[in-house]
C-alpha cells in the first residue's frame, strides 16, 4: 500500500528548518567576534659594540709550495699581530684558504699553460672595542695583510632592546586601534591576536682593499645601528557605549 504525503506538510516542516537556522545565526555570529586589526611600529637606535672584519694575505709563486710556503709565513705575522693587539684568540677564526693554478696564454698555439700558483688565506675577526677598529685595520695592514673588508657593525645586547620597542610597538598598535573605534562608533576590547615582524637593521657594510701600507690611520665611523619592531595586533570590538 503506497502512503501518499501531504504537501502542506512538507511546506510548513520546510519553513520550520529555514526559522530554526535564522534563529541559530546570531549565536553563531558571536562565536566570531568581529576585530579591528592594525600595525605598530618602534625604532631604538644605539651605538654598536662589536665590530668584525676579514682580512686576507695572497702570494704568488711559481710552484704550489712556494706560494704555500709564502702565505704560511705571511699569514702567520698577521696572527701575531692580532694577537699582539689584545685580540683574543677566540675572537679570530680562518674563514677561507685556498690555493688556485695561475694560467697563462701562448699566444701561437692558443693553450693556457700552469705559469704559476695563488696561495690566499682570510681571517675573520671579531673587535669587541669598536674605537680600536681603525688601530686594528692599521695593524692589520702593517703585518701584511693585503685584502681588508667585508666591515660591519652589530650590537651584541640587541634582544633587550628590541624589548622595549616591543612594548613601544604594541602602544602604537592600541592608539591606531582606538582611533578607529571611535571613528567608528565601537569600543576596543581584549587583543585577539599579537604577531610581530621586522628585525634589526644593519647600518654598514663595506669593503676595502689594500694594500695600504702607506696609507695614513684608516677613518672608520662606527655611528648608530636601528632595530625595529612591527606588530600586527587584533582586538576584538562591541557596540559603543
């Protein structure tokens, strides 16, 4: 036996399902509260502390031994002056030997023969004084060392600044945010979310090539170096009151 269903049934069940979701919304809605989310920024200059260097010895010589031999000796004088400066030794690390072929050219058979050997040997070095940088260069350059760059400053203790511009940040965050809720007729609750992006901002690089034995005391100007702190925060927001 087949059981007929009655349309008016069906329409007012239909009608039922479609109340009961409009109903719903709103506590749905709450479970998402809307936000108002902006940037905040802070900037801390500071004078750098550390200063760190590389400088480098290169000899040619006709046999890989001899130019070896040569960048060894060479090489070994400019560790002793560092270490003659006050440089600790932990503070000095080779950061790159090498020792290359050096080709010629024959100018009626066109091949490239061996004429010789490159030996070279770079040294980074760490400079906790950074008034003592221009000394260090120029000891640096009296010992033998022919190939002086890659300068940059850093400031060691930067977390702890970076602290405070942090908090600074977050203050630049609320006052942006509170500007908008008032334009807005809303009022600023709790924080939803804080994330923080940007970082300490190198203020020099550089490179110098030698040699510059002749050259009078090296002028180097430490200056200031910027960390900087953005924040991304999200407060949640209810009617104005």
């Amino acid at each position: 036996m087949r059981v007929m269903k009655n349309p008016a049934v069906l329409a007012v069940s239909r009608a039922a399902v479609v109340a009961a979701a409009l109903l719903t919304a709103p506590a749905l809605a709450d479970d998402f509260p809307s936000a108002i989310s902006v940037s905040g920024e802070a900037n801390v200059s500071v004078a750098p502390d550390l200063a760190q260097i590389d400088a480098g010895v290169a000899n040619d010589a006709k046999t890989a031994k001899e130019a070896s031999d040569a960048n060894n000796a060479a090489m070994g004088k400019v560790l002793l002056a560092l270490k003659s400066a006050g440089i600790a030794e932990k503070d000095y690390q080779t950061s790159r030997l090498s020792l290359q072929p050096q080709y010629g050219q024959n100018k009626s058979t066109g091949a490239s023969p061996v004429v010789g050997f490159r030996a070279s040997n770079r040294v980074t070095v760490k400079i906790r004084d950074v008034t003592k940088v221009a000394t260090i260069i120029d000891t640096l350059v009296g010992a033998g060392a022919n190939d002086i760059g890659n300068i940059s400053f850093e400031v060691t203790q930067a977390s702890k600044l970076l602290d405070d511009a942090r908090e600074q940040a977050v203050a630049d965050a609320r006052r942006k945010a509170e500007v908008y809720a008032r334009a807005t007729g809303v009022t600023l609750g709790a924080p939803l979310s804080v994330t923080e992006g940007g970082g300490p901002v190198p203020l020099f690089k550089g490179r110098m090539a030698a040699p510059m034995a002749a050259a009078p005391q090296a002028a180097v100007a430490p200056g200031e170096e910027t960390l900087s702190v953005t924040v991304n925060v999200s407060w949640a927001i209810k009617p104005g009151q």
